[in-house]
C-alpha cells in the first residue's frame, strides 16, 4: 500500500483564479499576443485548461481573437492604469516640457521609459491623431533587447544581459538581433555614444531612437525615445535632439528643488 506523502510536501491545488492568473501572466511572456500552444507552454496547464481559462477572459472582454492568435484588449490597459506610477509627480513636472518640446520638432511619438524586471515599461508619453495605432500597440511591456529604450536600459545593467540570453533572444521576440554577439555589439555603441535605435526590429515598419535621462550617482532613471513609421521617421536625423533633449531631462532633474526616485529627502 503506497504511503501518502506528508501533509507539507503536497502541492496545493491550482485554483480557478491561480490559474487565471498563470494565463494572464503567460500573455505578458508573450509580448501581449499568442496562439494557444504558446499559452499552454508557458502557462504549464492543460491546454484543455488554457482553453477554458481564455473562455472566461474573452467572456470578460479582457482577450480577443484575431488571425487565431489571442489578444489582450484595451480593458487591461484600463485595469492597471490603477498602478502607480514609478515616477513621482515632480519628476512628471520636469519631463512634460522637454517631452513636450521634443514632439513639437519631430511631432512623431515621444515617450519617457523605466525600466521593470525584465521589460520596459512608458510611464508617460506624448503623441499627435496620426500616432494612435502606434500608440495603442506600445501599451504594453516592450521588450529590452530589440527596442530603443529597452537597449538604453539594458545596456546600464551588465547583470541583465546574461539573463536575457539564458531566456533565449530568439525567443524572446521575432527581432533581428538574435545573438548575444550582435546584441552585446549594440550595447557597446549605446554606452559609448549614448544613443540607441530600433530600425524596425521589433515592430516591422517602424523604427526608433532614445538617450538615457540620468539622476545622481549617476543612476539612470529612464530613456527619453521618439518612435514612427519609417516613411515618416530618419532616426539619424533625430538622433541628435533625442540626445539633447534627454541631456535637458537630465538637468532639469538635477535642478535645486527637485528629488529624483531613489534619493533621500533632504532633512
């Protein structure tokens, strides 16, 4: 008679709302769309399971369905608008006007950029009518390998580039730059010249440029990036004003008066 194993070393069983979750969390592993086989694998959940789960979700109007690939929609965009941001609102004081001033020359998209875990995160973000569908397409994590202010932010952490090459840059994205050689390479540039570009690596059609905005230390607080379409958009032509307008940011942040994220309030 087989003997039961004891109590603490079970494993609890996943709840409908674990579960839930574990689908939810897979979308983001999968940059916000995937097929059913894709959720299924980094779920780790039947894929009958996976199925019923994104049932409940398309039921909710949290998923969609186009081309047979899953979708999140716009309704989670609104469920994690309640998030604070990491960003303090005298910090979002100091980077509106040069933000501001940025899309008045370029009048493409301009965003500002942090950094969370493994992906980057647009905490603010300026853009004219012609930029809407742009726009909806970045509300989610963007990767760091393959977009401008990805590379910006993984290029000041030396200890993220072996994590994400242990992921597999290949799986990460359908990017151009598949290789830690390649991506290291771009790395090396970014730190020297301080500028990045993402021609058309991560999003086919569009392309991009950012420059790190620092605080004391110096601690990157994130990238100031301009992104269009590549009929519109030279990022060479603008990457001299990307640069100047985060060396501006980077000012602005270091002005009397102001405390950056991460500095102790003066006593």
């Amino acid at each position: 008679m087989a003997v039961p194993p004891p109590q603490e070393a079970r494993t609890p069983p996943r709840t409908a709302a674990v579960k839930v979750l574990s689908v939810l969390q897979a979308f983001g592993l999968c940059e916000g769309a995937a097929s059913l086989a894709e959720l299924t694998r980094h779920a780790g959940l039947p894929k009958s399971t996976v199925h019923r789960m994104i049932g409940f979700l398309r039921s909710e109007g949290l998923v969609e369905m186009t081309e047979n690939r899953f979708l999140l929609t716009s309704k989670i965009t609104e469920l994690s608008s309640a998030v604070p941001l990491e960003i303090s609102d005298r910090t979002r004081e100091r980077l509106l006007p040069v933000l501001a001033d940025l899309y008045e020359t370029t009048r493409e998209a301009v965003q500002f950029s942090i950094r969370c875990g493994t992906r980057a995160r647009v905490v603010e973000r300026l853009h004219g009518r012609r930029s809407n569908d742009l726009a909806a397409r970045l509300r989610g994590p963007l990767p760091l390998h393959c977009t401008a202010p990805g590379k910006v932010l993984l290029a000041s952490d030396p200890e993220l580039f072996p994590v994400l090459c242990a992921e597999g840059l290949r799986a990460l994205t359908p990017a151009s730059i598949t290789t830690a050689d390649g991506l290291q390479s771009a790395l090396t540039g970014i730190r020297r010249y301080g500028i990045a570009f993402d021609r058309s690596e991560w999003l086919p059609g569009f392309t991009g440029v950012a420059a790190p905005v620092w605080g004391p230390g110096p601690t990157l607080i994130g990238t100031i990036s301009v992104i269009g379409p590549v009929h519109r958009l030279t990022p060479d032509a603008i990457a001299r004003r990307v640069h100047h307008a985060a060396e501006i940011a980077t000012r602005e942040l270091h002005s009397p008066g102001h405390r950056v994220p991460g500095e102790p309030a003066a006593r």
